[in-house]
C-alpha cells in the first residue's frame, strides 16, 4: 500500500495544535488528523503589518505538524475579513438578504486575498498533498491555486449554510463564486439542505446536471458534492464535564440560581444565533405561565464577536436592551429572570454549565451545525440529564431528533416547549438523550475528519472520470 499522503489544510485561523482547554471539536479534529499523517496548517497570523499577505510567514512546528502563518494589511482584513465575508457571505448565506452589505471594494480585496493566500500556498505544498480547504473566507482559493499550476487533490468544507439559487444570486458576481467552487474534487456540507442548493445553483444558474453518485457537471468539470455533518471530540467533553473545573461552575451556577430551575444559552453574539428571539420566548413563558415567575433563571453566555461590524453593534444593544427590559419586568428583591455574561469560558466551565443546566436552549435562525448542542448533550450524566430545546433551523436537527424541535419565530411555540421542559418526567428526559448521546459518540470530530478525507482521496476515481484542469 502507498504511503497516505500529507494533509494540508487552509482555515481562516489556525490551531491550537493541543492546549485541550481551549481547542473546540473542530481544531481538536484536524490536529489528530494532521498528527497521524504529518501535514501543514495554513492560515492567517490574526496580524496586521504593512507587509500584509507579502508578510514573512511564521512557522511552528510540533511533531510531524507545521502550523504556517501569514499576516494581513490593515485594508486586507477590512475588505476581504470585516467586509466580503462577514457583511456579504456571512448574512446572505445564513438567508439574511436584508443585512447583506454587496460592494465592489470588498469584493475585489476578498478575491485578491484569496490569490494572495494561494499563491503564498505554493511555497509549502507539492502535488501529493492533498489539500483541504475551510469555509467561507476561501471560495476562491482552490481556483487560483489550479491556476498557479497545482495539479493534486483539492477538497473544500463549508461549515455555514449554504443558501437557495434565488437568495444567493443577489450577490454581485454569484456565478463566479459558485463556479469558483468547481476547481475543487469534493465540497462538503453539512446538510442535504445545503447540498441540495449548491447543485440546484449549478444546474439552474450554471447550466449544469445533477449526476448519480453526488456528483454534479458544469461544462466539461465534474466534481463531487457531498454531506459530511461535523461532530464534537464527545469523550473529552463528557471527560471535562466530570472535571473538578466543571463541578465548580455546576455549583456556581446552582448557587447563583437558588431555588430556580436554569436553563441556559451558549453563542457567540451573532444575529444567525436567534438570540433575540430566544429571550422573547422566555418572557413569554412567564406571561403565560405565571407560575413560572421566581422559579426559573435564565442564563445567556454570549461572548462578543465582530465587534467590528455594525450589525453586531447593533445587536449588542437590541440584546442588552432586551435583558434589561425583561428584568425591569419580572424582577423581585430576591430574583433576576435573566442573567447575561459575555466572557470568555475554558471548555471544562462550559461543560460545568452545561451539566447544571436544566433546559439549553440552541435555537439559531439559520445556522450550519451548531456545536453547543452536542456539547450540551456530551456534557449530560445519565442519572439527571437535561432537555434540548432545538431550532428546526440548525444543522445539527437533522441528527438530534430526539431534541424538543422549534421554530424561533414561534415565540408561544417556544413558551410552550420551555414549560414542556421544565415539566419533562425523568424517564423521557433518560429516552431521548439516550438516543440523541449514541449519534453525538457515533459522529464525533474524527469520523468526520476521516470520513472528508477519504472521500477527497476517492473522489472521482470509480469511473477514470476526472477531467484533467
Ligand atoms: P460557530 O458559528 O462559531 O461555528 P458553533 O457551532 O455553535 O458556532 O460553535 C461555537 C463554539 O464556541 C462552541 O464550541 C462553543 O462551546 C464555543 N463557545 C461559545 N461560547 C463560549 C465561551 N463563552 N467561551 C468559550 N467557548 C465558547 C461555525 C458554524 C456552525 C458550525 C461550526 C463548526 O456557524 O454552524 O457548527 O462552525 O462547523
């Protein structure tokens, strides 16, 4: 048997290689990956300096793993980071047309940070690598990497939603984008749903056909589309969730909370998040429940993100408007309804809280998978376990089931499925985390890791029907 071949992966942000406090699923995934095969991890330094993308690259080695850097100017992270991704792709691609930003500035920065990334790519990567490429920042990237002459296997995850043909064919130069997704062997998504609009945008807007074996043609390209929902590392989070660390904030919050039943939020301050929408239908549990005033605390952890970004502003204050609101409402001397805290946890605190939460409500407007859910469920002990309130909108749906199922917009609807929490009896609380725990341990980090990359190695090769570029 040949020897595997090296793996090379471009992300926005790179690492951490190990420090298991900080590293989400995702990080902890593609480091074991990259471990056992030896590889290179590209990606921005999260520096500025004059030299920008020319900036020398910085390199740290671990074992068999090189994590590989560069920097940006300060106009490149404004047009190509704050701008075209996250005020064009980031709202229009989780289905929020109205706060899509399109402007030709922007666009032009992102498409020349990509060939910028790509062409520094080539200093580290031979033809044997295979190449696995993350997210929305890198549409372009596979393209220019084809067009400086690399002929080896190149794959491309998208970790958000990917939009319906009609949506996404607002976006200025939508055709390139998508056509730019061609020079990748295999795309991943999370959801059939996110798949199903990728093809239908190559069939309707590209001229293309949807071929058996999730393959899709455009002109003489073919290339394979395919679902690859991402998991958590569930061992280690159920390990942290039993940690002293944990145990400690269990008991924080079971003190902060008294009497009351908590039922907590985990996101980061994004608009995707149904943040909003979520404290609405937990005022709404207590006006039409007012048995429920005094008795249940609600905890939204909301670390900042994008501050940078208007929008997110502006959702700053919607949100602590709204907490405000409620609790100058419902407040008694000795009971807050609503508790908010935008810091920064270790993953073992995280856990904590979650394994003391009564209710965790994960209800996004739109969103690609969404970890804390399965953080939420990996985090549970059997004896006690908690109840998952789930958006219909997540990705993570299609595999947790088994979860109380809403639709954010619904504010009676999540009222209804708060108090049907609250009141759930211990055994159904036992039936349907049992179900949901085996496919959080079934498809975890790895297996999703593995099952990408060996699909990138496979792709195309059944038939001898792989175009030459
Ligand atoms: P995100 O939009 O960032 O990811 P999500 O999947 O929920 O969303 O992951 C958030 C992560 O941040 C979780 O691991 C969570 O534990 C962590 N976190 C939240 N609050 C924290 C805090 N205060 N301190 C420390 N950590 C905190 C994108 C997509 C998702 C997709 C992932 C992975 O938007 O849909 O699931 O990528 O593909």
């Amino acid at each position: 048997m040949s020897k595997e071949a090296r793996l090379v992966v471009v992300s926005n942000r790179v690492g951490p290689l190990s420090d298991e406090g900080k590293a989400g699923g995702l990080a902890v995934g593609l480091a074991d990956a990259l471990r056992r095969r030896g590889g290179l991890w590209f990606g921005w330094s999260g520096e500025t300096s004059e030299a920008g993308t020319d900036s020398q690259a910085k390199t740290e080695t671990e074992g068999e793993v090189k994590l590989v850097t560069i920097d940006m100017t300060e106009d490149q992270v404004a047009g190509f980071y704050l701008g075209y991704a996250n005020r064009s792709l980031w709202p229009l691609l989780h289905y929020r047309l109205d706060l899509a930003r399109f402007e030709r500035e922007t666009d032009r920065t992102y498409r020349a940070v990509n060939r910028e990334f790509a062409r520094r790519l080539m200093e580290f990567v031979s033809e044997d690598d295979l190449v696995w490429v993350h997210d929305y920042h890198f549409f372009y990237l596979g393209e220019e990497l084809r067009r400086l002459g690399f002929k080896g296997r190149l794959g491309f995850f998208l970790h958000i939603p990917f939009s319906p043909p009609e949506m996404l064919a607002a976006l200025p130069g939508a055709n390139d984008l998508v056509g730019a997704m061609l020079a990748y062997d295999l795309v991943g998504f999370q959801t059939m749903t996110d798949r199903r609009n990728f093809a239908n945008y190559c069939k309707h807007e590209l001229h293309g056909q949807k071929q058996p074996n999730d393959r899709v043609r455009v002109g003489d390209r073919v290339i394979e589309a395919k679902v690859f929902p991402i998991g958590i590392d569930a061992e280690s989070f159920a390990e942290f969730a039993a940690s002293e660390e944990a145990e400690e904030h269990a008991a924080m919050l079971r003190s902060n909370v008294g009497r009351s039943l908590p039922i907590v939020g985990v996101d980061r301050l994004d608009y995707s998040k149904g943040i909003i929408e979520r404290l609405l239908g937990f005022e709404r549990l207590l006006e039409n429940y007012p048995e429920r005033v005094g008795t249940v605390q609600f905890l939204q952890v909301a670390p900042l993100s994008r501050s940078e970004v208007e929008e997110y502003v502006d959702l700053r204050g919607e949100f602590e408007g709204l907490v405000g609101r409620i609790n100058g409402r419902f407040a008694a001397l000795d009971w807050t309804p609503v508790h908010i805290m935008t810091t920064g946890l270790t993953r073992r605190a995280l856990a904590g809280i979650y394994r003391a939460a009564r209710v965790c409500m994960v209800t996004p407007l739109r969103d690609g998978m969404n970890l804390v859910a399965k953080e939420f469920v990996a985090a549970q002990d059997e004896a006690d376990p908690g109840v998952l309130i789930l958006s219909r909108f997540a990705g993570a749906r299609s595999e947790l089931g088994e979860a109380l199922i809403v639709n954010p917009f619904a504010t009676d609807e999540m009222a209804a499925a708060l108090e049907r929490a609250l009141t759930m009896p211990l055994e159904e609380r036992q039936r349907r985390w049992r179900a949901m725990r085996d496919k959080v341990f079934a498809n975890t980090a790895a297996e999703w890791c593995r099952k990408f990359i060996e699909a990138l190695e496979d792709a195309g090769r059944e038939d001898g029907d792989r175009p030459a570029d």
